[in-house]
C-alpha cells in the first residue's frame, strides 16, 4: 500500500508539473520551425541561392538539407549558428543595411552572401 501512495504521489507531482510547464516542447518547436522570412537551402555542399537581397527587418532562414553537418557563420562575426545537422534550421534578422558575406565554419569553400537594403 505505501508503494502505490508514493506511486500516487509521484504521478500528481508529474502531472502538476507538466500543467504548470506549458506547452510540451516539440509543439512549441514545430510552431516556430516554420520560416516567415526567405530561406538559403544548404544541399551538396552549397548555399541557393548564393545571393540574396533583403530590407531592414528581414529574419532570414537557413535550412541544411544534407546529409552531413554545416555551420552559418558570417565574415564579420555578426551572426554565428551552431552546427546544423539534416533538416535544422538557423535564423537571423538583418537590423541594419550591408552587404553581409557568410560561409560555412566546417566546409570554407561554401559561401554566400545577403545583401540588405534600407526599409
């Protein structure tokens, strides 16, 4: 009998946490896996496209479709992603006007490059 008291207890604590923490994870996840913004598919070792021009404001996506891992990362260190890993995806807005050239950390031949136009 103590075991399913404490077994009783140990579930309503579960439960109780579980209500007070929100929305489950992955529904929190797959609501904001879906890009508003324009999106550079990473495939074949490649950026498409290679150029691409924005405004100001403008939250861009990055979605690596290999198989194997890649980075985003800018030349001039304003934005950096983790390592991307199949169907990730990396963000960044573009608050100010420029030319920003980007590469891959893991594969230096892979470049691009978002050019972002005032409002």
């Amino acid at each position: 009998m103590t075991r399913n008291v404490l077994r009783a207890g140990a579930l309503a604590l579960a439960l109780s946490l579980a209500a007070s923490a929100g929305p489950a994870p992955a529904a929190a996840a797959s609501a904001a896996a879906v890009p508003t913004g324009p999106t550079v598919k990473i495939d074949n070792f490649v950026f498409g496209p290679s150029a691409l021009t924005v405004s100001v404001g403008t939250t861009v996506t990055w979605i690596n479709q290999d198989d194997i891992p890649h980075t985003v990362a800018a030349a001039d260190k304003s934005f950096k992603s983790k390592v991307l890993d199949s169907n990730e995806r990396f963000s960044f807005t573009f608050t100010r006007p420029g030319e920003y050239g980007y590469f891959c950390s893991l594969h230096p031949h892979m470049v691009g490059k978002v050019i972002v136009k005032p409002g």
